[in-house]
C-alpha cells in the first residue's frame, strides 16, 4: 500500500448474501475491495443505531426492515459505513465506503430499487444535528435518478441534492463541474453509482472519468469545504469493470 491518504470504509457485512435483486450481489462489493485494499487504507464501521436511522426515516420503515433480520443487520451497518466516511471527511481525509445495500431510492417512509435506509442522507443529516456542519452538497452521479435522497431534503435551503443525469458524456462531466462551481458548502457527499460505465447499464462514462469526477471534487473541497469529502457506493453492476471505476474515483479524490 503506498501513502494515500484516502481511507475506504469496508466491513465483511457487506458480504451477506441476504434476499435481493439478482444484480446487487456481495461480489460487487468483493471486486471493489479486491483492488482498493492494495491501495488504501481500509477502515471498519460501527453498525448504525436506532437513532440514526430516525433521523431520516420513519418508524414504520424502520419497523419493515427490521422484519427481514439479515438485511437489517447489514443495513445498520451500510449506514454505519456512510457515518464512517462522513467523520473521516471531517478531519480534511478524503474517504470511500464501500458498502451495501445502497441507498439512494430510501425515502423517508419508503424504499425500493435494493436500498433500505439511505445511508447518505443519514450521514449529513446527522451532522447537520449534531452542528457539525451548517450546508452539504450531494452530489449523485448513479444511473437512476436518486429519488429517495431528493425526497427527503427537498425544500432545505441547507442541503442541495444534485443529480447529474446527461446520456451525453461531455454533457455529464461538464455539468459536474457545474453542481461544483455554484455555492460554498462545508461538506461534499458523493452518491457514487458506477453503473453509467460504458460497460455497465448506462453506456457513457470511460474509468478514467470517474479519476475525473474524483478529482474535480477534491479541487472543490480543498478550495471551499475545508477538504472535507466523501463517497458511498450506490450501483454499478459489472464486476468486471467495478473495481477499476471505484479505483479512480478514489485516486481522483486523494489527487
């Protein structure tokens, strides 16, 4: 391992094969881990507590993943990850977690779409409360549209959720820097899917865009936010590639 600073965020939780799409399997998250463990160091999470998830969501979504043990279990700890990554931020390192389930299409009081608990909206919202921060951007650049973070800061002034969703990869990237250049933030939070890949479901994006995306964040973050950046896995479903695409995004934010 050389003298990267960026720290991923891993626990073999992740790995459970609970019930779920075919697609979002345990080895999506082997194969990243494969490659980023020679690189970087790799860091544990504590699980979630109950308290955080109710920052976010209802009682009644808790409850209904609660009913499904194996699940529960692993997104407790997917959320856990993504508070992980948000506290390393904080200290100005640079920080991935590599986690499942995702989380960007849980809703307050719904989910779908293989997420849960959004593991993202709890980790800034968490600071948030706790006055660790006063502003976040989330910036989401997953395939699908991230409904489910979008539902629940949608009319917050303190958080912005920015979904890059050009098919055209010029278009993509530029708009990227664009969500990048607006407004001052004292954090930035990345929904990193990587199913836009050009092997992947989306078709658009090259590896070495995603060491782009990495990079043009943590220019943004060491020029406005105190250095202070961060990335969870969404999707991104072909092993083959996933690795790679999660190895530049990284070194685009430990650039």
């Amino acid at each position: 391992m050389s003298a990267h600073r960026l720290q991923v965020v891993y626990h073999d939780q992740y790995l459970t094969d609970y019930p779920t799409a075919s697609c979002e399997t345990p080895e999506r998250v082997a194969s990243i881990m494969s490659v980023l463990r020679r690189h970087f160091q790799v860091v544990e999470p504590d699980a979630a507590t109950e308290q955080d998830i109710l920052r976010v969501h209802t009682s009644s979504l808790l409850q209904s993943v609660q009913d499904i043990p194996s699940i529960y279990a692993t997104a407790l700890m997917a959320v856990g990850g993504a508070i992980k990554a948000s506290e390393i931020a904080m200290r100005g390192i640079p920080s991935f977690a590599a986690v499942r389930p995702p989380g960007h299409h849980a809703s307050p009081s719904s989910n779908w779409g293989f997420c849960f608990f959004n593991n993202v909206a709890i980790a800034i919202e968490r600071l948030i409360r706790k006055g660790r921060i006063t502003n976040a951007l989330i910036l989401d650049i997953d395939l699908h549209y991230g409904d489910g973070t979008a539902n629940f800061f949608t009319g917050r002034r303190d958080v912005a959720v920015v979904n890059i969703q050009d098919s055209e990869r010029e278009n993509f990237l530029a708009n990227v820097d664009r969500a990048l250049g607006i407004h001052e933030y004292d954090i930035v939070a990345v929904s990193a899917g990587f199913d836009r890949h050009r092997q992947d479901w989306g078709g658009t994006l090259t590896t070495e865009d995603y060491f782009t995306i990495g990079s043009s964040v943590k220019s943004y973050a060491q020029a406005k936010s105190g250095g202070r950046c961060f990335a969870v896995l969404e999707g991104g479903y072909n092993i083959d590639v996933l690795g790679d695409n999660a190895l530049a995004l990284c070194k685009g934010l430990d650039a």
